[in-house]
C-alpha cells in the first residue's frame, strides 16, 4: 500500500536521483524543467502549491510498510467548481516497486 504526502524541499535529492538523462527528464517532466534537475528548479516548481486553494497539489508517494519514497505525482489545473484536475508528473522511482500495480494506486489515491 502508498500513501501520498506532501513533496518539500526535504525530498528534493530523492526526486533528482530519479531524473538520470535528459530525454527522461522530458518524458516525465515535460518542458517545465532543463536537465540537470536541480534544487532551484524544483523551489519554482512548488511556490504555491499544496496550500489551501492552491491550483496544484504535489506529491511524494510513501510505502507505508517501509515508509520509504518510492515514487512523485502531482494534480494540476485544479478546477474545484467543477471537480477536475490534471493528472501529471508520475513516477515509480524506485525500479524494484515498478510493474506491481503502483503507479495505478497513485493515480486513484491522487483523486480522493
């Protein structure tokens, strides 16, 4: 089982080790960040977010036997008159955790 936190700069280094080629960079992170990833480009990226209101909404994803970050989602765009948001920035980070349903349990906790 996941459990989704908030991302903080504390979890900056973790997320960086994930990122290991630009082309990478791009697939999960699209044209928001230039390779290397970095901490300041990561400041930029959570100015505003998770507050209340706050138009998106970033996560560390925890495995709750080991409590060790094992993966990154975020929620975008958030319309909370309409309930919609954008789904975006996904990653199991951790290679051992890939292909065990992981990434389908973030994207139905993000939506809760």
């Amino acid at each position: 089982m996941i459990e989704l936190r908030h991302f903080e700069p504390a979890d900056f280094d973790q997320l960086i080790s994930w990122v290991p080629t630009p082309e990478f960079l791009l697939q999960w992170g699209g044209p928001e960040f230039r390779f290397p990833l970095d901490n300041e480009q990561l400041e930029r990226y959570i100015a505003g977010a998770n507050r209340d209101g706050a138009e998106r909404l970033i996560y560390k994803v925890v495995h709750t036997e080991t409590q060790k970050v094992i993966g990154h989602i975020s929620l975008g765009k958030i319309d909370r008159e309409h309930r919609s948001a954008r789904i975006g920035k996904v990653l199991v980070g951790e290679p051992a955790m890939r292909g065990q349903g992981i990434g389908e349990q973030m994207v139905i906790r993000s939506e809760h």
